[in-house]
C-alpha cells in the first residue's frame, strides 16, 4: 500500500505518525506506510521514555528501501531532525530494545522547512541536523552536558612515597601499582575503615560488568572497621568519597573498597582526612570512545629527584603498553596536551612512574579525558 499526494502544503504524515506506546503486541515496533509526495523536505519529530532507534527509509518504487538514515533516539530527549527527500517514498520504523514505552508520540510531516537551530540552553544530541546557536566555550559546554553522548573525565592522582626500589608505581593513594584492574569475573564490593568512627556513608561509581554502557552510583554505610558488604557486584571502580553526615569533619580512618572474595583487587583508598579518593584511574565503559586530551604531573616536596613514567593502557584482551611517556623534575613539570589518544571500549588507563631518582618522592599528576558515545 502507499500513498500518493500532489500539494506543496506541509501537512502531517499520519501514517508515519502515532501516539500508540510501543510493546510486546507490536514487537515493541512502530512501522510507517511508504508514502510519496511531491514535497521537498521532510521533518521528524520524537518523544518517547525509552531509548529508541530510528530508520527513516527511502525508496523509488515503493518496494527496494535503498536509502536508510539511522538516528539513536535517547530516553526523555525531543528526536528532531529534517532531511530533503525529493520525490521518494518515505517510512518511518521506530524500535525500541525490548522495552516498553508509556510515552511514544512521532510526528512525521511533509513540507519545505529550514534547517533547525537550538538555544544556547538546549542539549544537543549527537545525531542532531541543528544549527547550533552557541558561543560559550567548548570545555564549559561539554561540562555542562550541553552535547548529548560527549563528557569529561578528569582524573587526579597522588602518590605520596615512591622509592627507587619499589617503582614500578601508579597514581593513587595507597601506592604501588593499581590493584584495581582485575581480569577476572565482578564480585560483590565490601568497605571498612582502620577507624571505628566511620560509621558514614561511602559513595562510589562503578561498572557492573564488561557490558556496562555507563558508571553507576552506589553507596554504603559503613561499620566502622568491619567490612560490610555493599550488596552490589562489580568489575570496576574509579572513584569514591565518603560523607559522615557533618559539615567541618573527614574521614577518621583509612577506607578501603575492595573485592569480598578476592580481597586483594582493592579499587579505592581514601587515607584519613580526605573524605575523597585521588587514582588516576579509568576504564572506558561499553559502548564509548574515550580521548585522553591532557596529560599533567608535577613533583612535589624533594628538591634533587625526577621521575619517568608513561600511560599504562590495556585494551581488552590485549597485553599492556606504556604510552605517551614523560619525565619530570623539581622544576619542570608535565603539561601536555594530546591532539588525538583513542581509548577503545574496555580499555583501562593509569598514570604510572617506571624510574624516580630518590626515596620519599611525592607526586601529583592527571589527566583528561574525553568520552564519547559511540552511535
């Protein structure tokens, strides 16, 4: 069946249009007719409250769908997009993941329509066609998630004490090389405090598996120096802080998050009066491309040392490597910025120091990373 209709006016294309929720009765699809008018452009309009996929499809006959334009529609985010069709059939299908919608409303129209712009306070999606009407700078914009599937990571890391004789190390409070890496299967996360006055919440953000598109909050109140269990199974941990409920006190001792059977993968250490880890650590969850854009390190404290080090990155499956190395002394520090580092899903990333000239070195350093949403 199609539908043939010879007028310049914009109007509604009601069959690919439809307000009815997808679900398991329609195969959680919404399947547009082919429709063919002597109109220029097309606009698509979608709302719904799961995460959609949308084809909008082109033919000559109504009968070989050649052309496919492919657009990820997002969870609570108004889908807008016009594209010049010419004389073609047109359907819309829209998909979900198996997920039901309580909302759905598509609008398809016909017509002669402009390129579309957004405000300057509006999120712009990855797929968006719209001019963007916007002068703020490209970091604050990114921070403030004004671009849909763009973030920053930035990621600081301390090591306090790093020796001749124990390099090589990496970046975060408890020193020596990063245990929170493991190869092996998620576990259930315990917490405990070397202080029995920790009896705050500690909150973390983690990846349940090697699968997980995006970090997760979680949280546990902690015993004191009795583990307890956090009831949440992961493969890993970039960060943490802890809350104990005043507003002028920290953390009374040192806490630990780690593995409950595999107690030796410890993915945080918050030392006392930090109440904030500090790992430069990270692992690129499922589903993105991160970018290290910057690189930073400075030597604290010791006057006569310097250090060597490099990026520790393993992808997944592969053997590790240091990359983009770099050395430091008490008066020149590392700030490097990196036009173009791509981290592949699953990758994990430390700052680590091979070579130091002197016990007792302290050093700070960091980087930023740039993830995006592959589509």
């Amino acid at each position: 069946m199609s539908i043939f209709r010879n007028t310049l006016a914009s109007y509604i294309s009601i069959p690919n249009s439809s307000t009815t929720n997808l679900d398991a009765g329609n195969s959680y699809t919404f399947t547009g007719v082919g429709e063919v008018t002597n109109h220029p452009d097309m606009m698509l309009n979608l709302y719904a409250d799961q995460p959609t996929t949308i084809q909008i499809q082109f033919s000559q006959d109504n009968t070989n769908w050649d052309s496919i334009i492919t657009k990820s529609g997002k969870s609570g985010f108004n889908e807008f997009t016009t594209i010049v069709k010419g004389a073609r059939y047109v359907r819309v299908i829209v998909t979900t993941d198996s997920l039901t919608t309580t909302v759905f409303r598509l609008q398809t129209q016909f017509g002669l329509f402009r390129q579309g712009n957004a405000p300057v306070s509006g999120v712009i999606s990855q797929d968006s066609d719209a001019l963007v009407v916007r002068n703020i700078g490209e970091e604050i914009t990114l921070a403030e998630g004004k671009f849909d599937g763009y973030s920053i990571v930035s990621k600081l890391g301390k090591n306090t004490d790093i020796d001749t004789g124990t390099v090589p190390e990496d970046l975060w409070d408890a020193g020596g090389v990063y245990t929170g890496f493991p190869t092996g299967s998620p576990e259930v996360l315990q917490a405990f405090s070397s202080n029995a006055g920790d009896t705050g919440t500690l909150y973390f953000l983690y990846l349940a598996n090697n699968t997980s598109e995006e970090y997760q909050l979680g949280s546990v109140v902690l015993t004191g120096t009795t583990p307890v269990s956090t009831g949440i199974s992961a493969w890993r941990v970039h960060t943490a802080w802890y809350d104990n409920g005043t507003s002028t006190s920290f953390n009374l001792g040192d806490i630990t998050l780690r593995h409950t059977t595999t107690t030796s993968n410890v993915f945080i250490f918050i030392p006392i009066g930090r109440s904030q880890s500090n790992a430069c650590v990270y692992t690129v969850p499922a589903g993105n491309t991160a970018y290290v854009s910057a690189i930073n390190l400075v030597i604290r404290g010791n006057t006569s040392t310097y250090v060597d080090g490099a990026l520790w990155v393993r992808s997944t499956g592969s053997s590790p490597r240091l990359r983009q190395p770099f050395g430091a002394t008490n008066t020149q520090k590392v700030d490097r910025k990196i036009d173009r580092f791509p981290l592949s899903a699953g990758t994990d990333i430390t700052m680590r120091v091979v070579v130091v000239g002197s016990n007792n070195t302290s050093v700070v350093g960091g980087m930023q990373i740039r993830l995006v949403k592959n589509t």
